[in-house]
C-alpha cells in the first residue's frame, strides 16, 4: 500500500507539472492573441519600415514565434533591428534561439538569410553618462536589477535560471559597462542590500520569482520608474535618429523590440516616412 500511494503521488505531481507547464505556454499564446498583431507598417514610396507587434517570450509553444517568422520571410528585410543584442553571439540553433527570447529568434532569422543586423540600444556608458546627473548609482542598478529580475520570472517557465549566480554576473557585466568609476566588489549580497530598501527583505535563491519586481519600475512617480522612463526616453531617441541614419542605406528595415515604444515614437517614425 505504500508503494502504491508512493507511485500515486509521483504521477499526481507529474500531472500538476505538466498542467502547469501547459497553463503557462497557453498564458504566453493567450498574451500574443491579445497584445500582438496589428504591425506598424509605414511606406515613403522609396523605403518601408515594419515594426513586429509581439510580446516577451521564450516560449516554443507560442504562435507567435510561427508568426514572427511568416511575416519576416513575407517582408524580406535588408536591415533587421532588434532589442537587446549589445554584444551578444547569434544563436545559430533555431530552437535554442526560442528559449533564449524574441529578439534571440529575430537575430537568428537574420543570420540564417545573410541580413544585415543591429541592436538599437545605445551604449550603456552612453546611458549611464545622462543617467548619473540625476541619479544614484545603487538606484539606477536596482531599476535594471528590478527589470531583469522581471524578464528572467517569465523565462524560467522555460529554461532553469540560477538566480545568485546570473544576476551577479549580470550586474557585474553592467556595472563595468557603465561606471568606469565604480570601485565596489558586486557579489550577491552587494544585489541584496541595493534591493532591500525598496523590498523591505533580502532576495533569495528561494523567493526571487515571488517578488513583485515589475511593480518597482513601473509605479508612477517612484524613484525607479523615473529612472525607467529616463532610459526608455533615451531609446526611443536613439532608434528614431539610428532610424533616419539608415534609412537611406536601407530600403526594407524590420524591428522587434517592446511594441511600446512604437506607440510612443509612431508620429516621429510616421514623420520620418512621409
């Protein structure tokens, strides 16, 4: 009887991972439905400009990676612009590019059809330098910690994430990047006292993706949201001047990055098209 309830409860547990798993890739298609779709597609005459609407996923199941790819072939870029991508190694795998993200897929179909490829984030030294008149170093790398703890609680419903590990290499990475000046040692515990001001606890291995990280960054008016809008400013004005640059060279640009920043630049982007 007691290997029987045993094996009962193994498969019980299987099946609430499985219905889990499958709950959460039905939620990523659910988002696409539901944000995606409805592309900005802008046309002079002389160039184009298509702008993906997708979501932030890493989920193979999503239909909108088969999407991504339909629109994609039926555009035929000659400039690909995505989010994210500084110094990053093309996936050369087709599904490892899927777990790793949409723009990870999008830099993939890039370099599978010989397209030229850009990031369209600016330097973070180039951030950093606007940023610092303004800011305190821990606030401006608690936002960014914040936001990537927010992107890693929806990829690891998909690939494992070692949170102490990662984040502190992740920081660390930034950090060199953007303070030249910077003389601190950036371990986990650095991660932890920068974050617990604005958490009121210490993040853990154990409790990071119950931590309500997106609400830190996107609360009007808080110290961190300011500092996101700041650099969400400094983007989208770095695309729009990256896009008439281009524009030129270019005849066909395609971008994935956060369909959010379309909204915000479209009548500059429209101006630019005209």
């Amino acid at each position: 009887m007691k290997y029987i309830f045993f094996k009962t409860s193994i498969i019980i547990t299987l099946i609430i991972i499985i219905t889990s798993f499958s709950s959460f890739c039905k939620n990523d298609t659910k988002l696409y439905l539901r944000k995606g779709g409805n592309h900005l597609y802008l046309n002079d005459g002389n160039s184009e400009l298509f702008w993906f609407n997708g979501v932030h996923s890493n989920d193979p199941n999503n239909i909108m990676f088969k999407e991504l790819e339909n629109e994609f072939n039926n555009y035929v870029p000659d400039l690909v612009l995505v989010e994210g991508y500084r110094d990053k190694n093309i996936e050369l795998d087709r599904n490892k590019s899927i777990l790793k993200g949409e723009s990870s897929f999008t830099a993939y179909l890039a370099n599978k059809y010989k397209i030229d490829f850009l990031t369209v984030e600016p330097s973070e030294q180039y951030i950093a330098n606007i940023l610092k008149s303004k800011y305190e170093t821990k606030d401006i790398q608690a936002m960014i910690t914040f936001r990537q703890l927010r992107q890693w609680q929806r990829e690891s419903r998909n690939r494992i994430i070692i949170f102490d590990e990662m984040i502190t290499g992740f920081i660390h990475k930034h950090t060199e990047r953007m303070f030249e000046d910077f003389n601190l040692t950036i371990d986990f515990l650095y991660i932890q006292d920068i974050l617990e001001p604005y958490l009121g606890y210490k993040i853990t291995n154990e409790n990071w993706l119950k931590v309500p990280a997106r609400k830190f960054y996107k609360r009007k008016s808080s110290k961190l949201n300011k500092i996101s809008l700041s650099v969400s400013d400094i983007r989208n004005n770095y695309l729009i001047n990256l896009i008439k640059e281009k524009k030129n060279k270019y005849h066909k640009i395609f971008i994935m990055m956060g369909f959010d920043h379309a909204k915000v630049i479209k009548k500059d982007l429209t101006k630019i098209y005209e």
